[in-house]
C-alpha cells in the first residue's frame, strides 16, 4: 500500500468579519488531498484535509519541506505494524524529520491540513467514520451519540448594532444550538457589557453565553472585565490574555470565579503542557481549546489530551477550536466536552454536513466514512475544484 | 522616502553536519533586499537581510503575506516621526497586521529576514555603522569596542573521530578564538565525556568550552549529563532539553551548578519572558541566546531585552544565537555578554566581515556602513545574484 499523490491548493475564505485582534478579508487556508493506490469503485482511494481559519494557508511550508519528506520516504516507513493502513504517527515523523524544535506556528498549521488527510484516508481504508476509529483505538470503543456544540459566532461587523447581534443569537437558537459565543474586546468594557447583557437577555441565561476577547487584553483589562462580568455566570471566559501569557491567565483565574477557555493559539504538545502547568487552569471547571487541525493535526491533538490526561485534565474539559467536521469526530470518539461550530462562517468550510442536525444544542457526528467531507456538498464541490483528480 | 522594491529568494546553506536533533543537507535560508528611493552613488540605498540557519526558507510566507502588507502600506505608515528615515517598529508592525497572536514560528523566521534589511537600509541612511545607531539609539551612546565571539562547531559528521575534534577546536584556536562549543547529545554518554575531555585536554580548559544538546535530552539525560559535567567547570550547556520545556530546565537549573545557557528556539518576546518566568534560569550565571535573526528580527530582539531587563536579566548575560554581522553589532551596539560566530560552516552567510580579525576571543564589530555585508565578499556576491537589482 502506498501513497500514490498528494495535492495541495489554497482556499480562501475572506470574509469581512473581525475579532479583537484581526480582519479576515484576506483569510485563507490550505486544502490537501492524499491518494493511495487501493482502488475503490474504480477510483483511488483519497483523503482530504484542510487547515483551521485564521492563520492562513501554508503552500510554501507544504511544497517546499512537508510533501517531498512524505514523497521521498519508503512506503513502509508510512504503514502501521502489519502494512495494512496508513500509520498516521509514523507520517507526522516523516513529514516533520530534520525539523528543529521549539517554533510552533505555521509548520503546525501546515503539517494539520495533511494530518487531517491522512485520518480521512485511514478511516476511509477501515470504511468507518473516523469517529469510531477513534473510539476503538484511544477510546475503548466508547463514544457520544451527541456532542455539545456552540457557535463560534459574534463578531464584529462594520455597522453592527445591538439589534443585528440579538438576530445572530435568535437565529442560532432558531437552528438548534443553546450555548453560542461572542466576541469582546474590539469595544469599550462598556459597550462589551452593553453588548452583553443585551444577548443574555436574548437567550435567557448567561450560563449558555461564552465570550472571547481572542487574546487582547493585558493584566488590568482581563482583571477588570473579570470583575465586570462576574455575575454573569458565563459558560465561559474565552483567551483573555495573549495566549502565552500563563502568568496573565493564572492571576486572573484566581480572581474570576467562573470557568476560563483557552488554548486555540498553543501548537503543540510542549505548549499546552505548559498551559497546564503555568497557567493557573482549573481542571474542574476550565476549558482546553486546542484545535486538532492547527497544532499539527489529529495524531498531535491525541498526544496533548494524553499530557493532559496525566496532569489530571479529563477528557470532558477539551473542546476543541476549529468548527469542523474533524472537531466533532474527535469530541464524538473521545468522548470530549463538545466541540465549536462555524454555522455561516468560514464558508464553505466551517460547520458540519449538510444534513447535520443540531437540537437542544447538540449534534450526532453522523455515519459518513472517513470525516464525512463528501457530505457538505459545497465544501466538498471547493476541495474537488481546488485539488480533485 | 518610501520603499522602491522588497526582494527574496531562497538561498541553500546545505552541509553534511548534523547536530543531536537534525541533519543540515536541506538547509535553507531566504534572502531579503529591501530598495529605497534615496539614490547614492547613481544607486537606491539598499538593506538586506536574511535568516539565520536551522529553520529553512520562508518564501511562502514573505511572498503571500508580509511583502504585499508593507508594498500596500502609505509610505508614511513606514517612516519614523519626522519622515527622515524608515522606522522598523511600524514596519514589523505593517507586516503582522491580521496575524493572530500566538504561533512564534516561521512567520518569526520571515519577518527576522525583511527586518535585518530595515535595520541595515536605516543604518545605511544614516551612514552610520549598525552598532553605532544601536548604540545611539537604545544605549545612551555607549558600546563596546571588541565583543566576545566562540564559534558555533563541534558538529558530528560522518566518520568524525576525536582527533578530527581536537584538530577543529586547534584550528579555532590557531584562528584567535578562547572560548569554543561542541555538539553533544547524538552520542552515548561515555562518547560524549570522551569527546568533551579531548576538546578540554586540547583548549586547556573547561572554562572556554560550552557544549550544547540542542533539546534532545528528556529530563533524566539531562540531569544525568548535568551530574556528568559537573566537575568540568564549562562556559555553559546549552539547550539541554525542549525549548519549550520551562520546567525540566527548571528543574536541571535547581541541580546542575554550571551555567546554563537556552532561547535560540523561542522567537517572541512571549516566549522569553515565560523562559525568565518558568524556566528557572539565574540571572548572575546563566546566559540567553535569543536570534535576533529568527524572532521577528532585531526590533523585536530590542523588546525581549528591555522586558528581560525588566525581569532582573542584565543585558550582559545575552550571547545571541545566530553567528553574523547582526549579532556581532547588536553584541557591540547593546553591550551584550558575546556573539555566537560560524567560521566555516552555514558558508557563505556564516561568521562575519572578511576583514574581522579575532584575538584572545574577542572580534572588533569593524566601521562598515550598515550591517556591513558588502565586506564578506563571496556572501555578498551570493546575496547580489539572488535579490540584486
């Protein structure tokens, strides 16, 4: 068995939203295609991948260092034990030899978008969903039938008032969705708390209202929209701080009471230890965010939640960043805590497939094999445009 | 003033050496030029840059990001107060807009490339050598006539024996160089003390040899190796384990008594301010080597030394990773600890100006305008071929 092509293009996926801290009207991402020599009705079997929003597409990382690594190296240097499937660890290994360590940004970003490849060609080898492969290999078979999601959503729009935001959040309601999110910090505290108070009036109970200041604010701004928000009893308190700022989040968890998300901007095992072990996180109450297609895939996600396992995070506390259909495999097949959703944005490539259902605020991953990516027809239209046979 | 025309291409610095965690025959490197409309000599003044080595070309990124962003700025947006001259800070600023925070890895690498041709194209308006406008600018005038240099060797090649060793430290030796360091970690132990108690029995002393891991080493080989040295006295053992691993350095700094010296692979002032919070290094012994050509470059470099001057770290126990011109001036300009060299190896970008005399260890930073590239010949035809006008 071997990989017979591998295929990379970029995406974009501007848009002319904005967060605290960037614009995304020029965003973009890279899409990859892996194809094996099994030949299955009368086409090679393939596995596609991209990479999550915000830090843009990587073709140079891929064609220059990545895919020749994984083209020039034996092929059973890429199968597992018995030669019968792709050993996604041992690609992660190729892919990422003669790479030093420390410096984990856009590789991670790059190396994500063809580990994501790779486990929809290995699950689609097994003719299962991955989330099952998941949960048979790292889960003991277990699994959620239904997997908390929440919308990734409130932005900041030019123009956008307080009647459009209470609109977005109706209209995720109306979908099916419970908890949503929102952005803070582009704002006056202020206008934020304006803001917010406006969309917990909306959907009834701030318990089901994350927000995300996306890493913009210092000591004294995190502490003081800590103090602000405290009776809220928001679902959760999203990357207050630059992200590597452990010292910023330790202090503020120990004056917020409620719960504090973060770890979307952390691309690897090392970073997320750290995080764990510096930044004053609470297993029994805070959020990891780590996003499976940013921090060099899936096979590095299952390393971090490993790390995390034995410095006593449960699995329940991930929920991973990405707002895709590998996000809720992964939270499905190992029993996560949920997983974000991009309904309406990123398109075509956020949210889930097309006749993905979410009711009371969940959703079923669904019985496609492999991600299931052929299942978002738009999506898919995009990928086999940019990188089909 | 504006900008004329940014240039890059991709140089191969390939060699046969490796260190303990990666082999150096693909290595890369981006070159960058960076033209002004000011015309001297019937030519634009010209600044040029590039990255230092072990973490490859950067093109991708240049290409697709960070050059459009500046071409596209108003040239005001790039010029210092008064308009007289280009100011790097909102340059590194104009090039990372809609960069999320987070991710310090090849898009660090990239900027450091366009950054190096800024510092050079400013220091070259001013018709003034680099450390001098450094030294005016960030050091109340004051600077330091010769500056520490040892030469990054000690690489393990094919079939390299001890005596090979011992004949490349006499070698260092015979061209002016004291202090030297040597690669450890791709070896046993014993191979290791053999090869560290050669180069000791062949310099004289522990004291002028620094040796370096380069991140392999997990926690008990680096204490194991710690407990090894002990006795020998050395300059400093360098990065002995992942760079990101703040505790395990913390740890080996609670045990081992030498000096310990880390931070070429951590490319943000983030990142080295959690090394001086987490990592347990010790002001009056330790020593950081952050790259100046590999952290967003020197204006970020600036940042990481005044917020570590902030945290108790005089700017003395700085030696830069890097071994050019750039850290021989920032060294000379700053009134740092010493400046990494690389006579021979990374050829033709490593070591510094063809006319650089070292005696006793040290090196005179020398009076060329600008970084000075003009004055390493067969480099700056390299650099003239790739991104010359």
């Amino acid at each position: 068995m071997r990989i017979t092509d591998i295929r990379e293009a970029t995406a974009a996926i501007g848009s002319e939203m904005s967060n605290a801290f960037i614009d995304f009207s020029q965003m973009t991402i890279s899409v990859v295609a892996v194809a094996s020599d099994t030949i299955r009705n009368g086409k090679p079997v393939t596995g596609y991948g991209f990479c999550s929003n915000g830090r843009y597409a990587q073709g140079g990382i891929l064609r220059e260092r990545l895919i020749p690594r994984i083209e020039a190296a034996d092929a059973a240097d890429l199968l597992d034990q018995d030669g019968r499937n792709f050993a996604p660890c041992k690609i992660r290994q190729v892919m990422l030899s003669n790479e030093k360590p420390g410096g984990h940004g856009d590789r991670a970003v790059a190396a994500s978008a063809v580990d994501m490849a790779v486990w929809d060609l290995v699950a689609k080898l097994e003719e299962k969903p991955l989330w099952r492969v998941l949960s048979e290999r790292f889960n003991g078979g277990a699994h959620d039938e239904q997997v908390l999601v929440y919308p990734g959503g409130g932005y900041y729009y030019p123009g956008k008032g307080l009647e459009r935001l209470r609109e977005e959040m109706r209209g995720y309601h109306d979908q099916g969705y419970k908890a949503v999110k929102m952005k803070i910090g582009a704002a006056s505290l202020a206008e934020d708390l304006a803001r917010i108070e406006a969309v917990i009036d909306e959907i009834g109970s701030g318990g089901d209202l994350a927000v995300d200041a996306n890493g913009r604010f210092d000591l004294s701004r995190a502490l003081a929209y800590g103090e602000a928000m405290g009776d809220y009893g928001l679902f959760w308190f999203e990357e207050p701080g630059d992200p590597l700022d452990y010292a910023l989040n330790a202090e503020l968890a120990a004056a917020y009471p409620g719960a504090i998300a973060t770890g979307e901007n952390l691309f690897s095992v090392q970073d997320a230890r750290n995080l764990a072990r510096h930044g004053g996180m609470r297993p029994d109450i805070d959020w990891m965010q780590f996003d499976p297609a940013l921090c060099y895939g899936l096979t590095e996600y299952l390393d971090i939640v490993e790390t995390l396992e034995g410095l006593g995070w449960p699995r329940r506390r991930h929920i991973p960043h990405g707002g895709h259909q590998l996000a809720l495999a992964t939270a499905a097949g190992l029993q996560l805590g949920g997983s974000e959703s991009y309904p309406g944005v990123f398109q075509p490539f956020g949210g889930f497939a097309d006749d993905t259902v979410v009711e009371s605020g969940m959703a079923e991953p669904g019985e496609y094999i492999g991600i299931g990516m052929e299942a978002k027809a738009a999506m898919f239209t995009e990928i086999q445009r940019l990188v089909g046979a």
